[in-house]
C-alpha cells in the first residue's frame, strides 16, 4: 500500500497584518489579505495544508542580526514606532509581525526537512531580503530567508543551501550576509539599474565565498521571454553546479506587468513557468524539497493572481 503524497504547505498569521508601514505605504496589511482571499475563493484552501506559525526565537535572529540592531526594533516598537530608515517603518505590530513571517519560515523548512510537506508557501510580511545584518532597509527588518537558510545548515545539517531571489529589486540583505559564505548559493533576477543600486553581474561573492553569487540584472520593460530564458540558460546550470540539498525562493512578484515599483514585463502565466522551472529543478536535485517566501508584490491583483498559480504549481508538483 503505498504512502499518502506529501502536503503543500500555506502559512501566514492575521498578525501580520498588525505591521502598518505607514499611510498610502506600499508595503501594506492588503498584501497578504488579498492572497488569503484568492485561496478561499478557489479550491486551492481545501488542497493546502495550512500551518499558523509561532514567532522566530531571538537565537535564531541572532545568528543572522546583530543583537544591537534586534534590541533597536524592540526599542523602536515599545515606544511606539519609529522610523528605520526612509522606507522602513517600525510600528505597535511590526516585531511580531517580522518574527512570524521568520517563524513561519523556519516551520515551513522544518516540515519539509521532516517529510510532512513536499513544499511550502509562506504568505507573511513584512519581506525581508533588503534587511542587512545591521539594519533596516527598502520595507523589510529582519532577513527571514538568511535565517532560514542558516537554519538549515546549522539545526539540519545541510551542506549546500541555494536561494533564488526573482523579486524585481535586488536582495542586497541576502547577498551581503552570504557573500564570503561558500555554502550558501545566492542567484538573483532584477530589474537593473533599480533600487536599491546593487547586484551588478560583476558581484559574483567575495573570499571563499566567491562564484557562490550569481546576479542576473535585467533590463527595465524585459518579460516573460528574457526571464525564462535567463532562468534557464544562465541560474539553472549554476545550481546544477553547486548541488543545492534545498531550494530557497524569495518569491517577490513585482516583477509583474502591472506592479507600481518597476517596469518589467513578466506576466502572470511568465510567474508560473519560473515556478514550474524551479520545482523541475528541485525534483531532480534536492528530492523536491524548496520553500518560497513572499517578497515584493504591490498590485494587489496581480500578487493575488501570481500568488494563485504558484501555488497551483506547488500543489501539482511530483511527490
């Protein structure tokens, strides 16, 4: 008698939503309220294993942040807010918020590590790839898919962690923090020259941790075409290079035609694809085991829209 297949994971927490960026912010509580909706409103909520996650522990922070940047968030939030840096605000419900998006995180790789899930989405905010180790930066306070991927080489085990980052705005957080890390991959797809003015194709990793950075600038009103075509002529092979044990996606969708913060072209069918590309990739090399994050994404329509068919992609994936 053979095995049940494994679930796909959802996970998000009504806490988020108690993150308020400030009036008329991008970054806002619709975000992840819109993709909820879009799940109830097919039959996607019945297929998905939903997990409400519980907060990071600060350890797990502090292996990635330095502790005085973490006790300036909790100073920040206890007094009431404040802003982190020009984009980035810290309000009531920003912490809590922050530790759940890495909580739920850290959960999601847990239960695929652990044979429950085949993969997962998590649907939490604020995002977290322009957090550097210090500081606040473009909409995000702590770096959650670092301390993923530092958790999965210290409490799993893992020799080789890969992360793909496709959201439209380069994930200077991530690069920096695994820059001189030979262990852990790092390959982008951004829109560039763009905020926040990094990862040019000469940043390629520093020390020992040099060749384990791959960026993929792409150039503004470039599409579907140019970013499958990248995807796989150029961050494919790299992966199938370093042998990942586990695939990491900072799933930010504002590379999307219709987003207000960049001019790409990618469609919603284009988002599909580079999912269905990525779970190719992790069924012939890490046993299907990939987690994505939610980054960016600031048309609320077509996140909910590309939230939708990555997750049907998730679902139809081989066990």
């Amino acid at each position: 008698m053979s095995s049940p297949s494994k679930a796909t994971g959802f996970v998000s927490h009504d806490d988020c939503l108690e993150h308020i960026a400030g009036p008329n912010h991008p970054e806002q509580p619709a975000r992840v309220q819109a993709i909820c909706e879009v799940l109830t409103e097919t039959a996607l909520a019945s297929e998905l294993e939903l997990l409400t996650p519980n907060e990071v522990e600060r350890s797990a922070l502090e292996a990635v942040h330095d502790a005085r940047y973490i006790d300036l968030v909790e100073v920040t939030v206890r007094r009431g807010g404040g802003q982190l840096d020009p984009d980035t605000r810290a309000g009531g419900g920003s912490d809590r918020a922050a530790r759940l998006a890495s909580g739920g995180l850290l959960q999601a790789v847990d239960r695929v590590m652990g044979g429950e899930w085949q993969n997962a989405f998590v649907a939490c905010r604020p995002p977290g790839h322009h957090a550097e180790r210090d500081r606040a930066m473009g909409f995000c306070l702590y770096n959650h898919i670092a301390v993923a991927a530092t958790h999965l080489r210290s409490q799993h085990g893992l020799e080789r962690v890969a992360i793909l980052d496709w959201d439209v705005h380069h994930g200077n957080g991530t690069q920096h923090i695994f820059e001189a890390d030979p262990t852990v991959f790092y390959a982008s797809l951004h829109q560039f020259p763009h905020y926040p003015g990094t990862g040019a194709e000469r940043e390629r990793g520093v020390g020992a941790g040099e060749s384990a950075t791959l960026n993929c600038p792409m150039q503004s009103g470039s599409g579907d075409s140019e970013w499958l075509t990248t995807l796989d002529a150029r961050v494919l092979p790299a992966l199938e290079a370093f042998r990942p044990d586990f695939v990491l996606i900072s799933a930010g969708f504002d590379a999307h035609r219709d987003d207000p913060l960049a001019s790409c072209n990618v469609s919603t069918e284009g988002f599909r694809q580079l999912t269905r590309a990525m779970l190719a990739f992790a069924a012939s090399e890490t046993d299907g085991r990939l987690v994505s994050l939610l980054e960016g994404g600031y048309d609320l329509s077509a996140l909910a829209d590309c939230a939708r068919v990555h997750l049907e992609e998730l679902q139809a994936a081989p066990r």
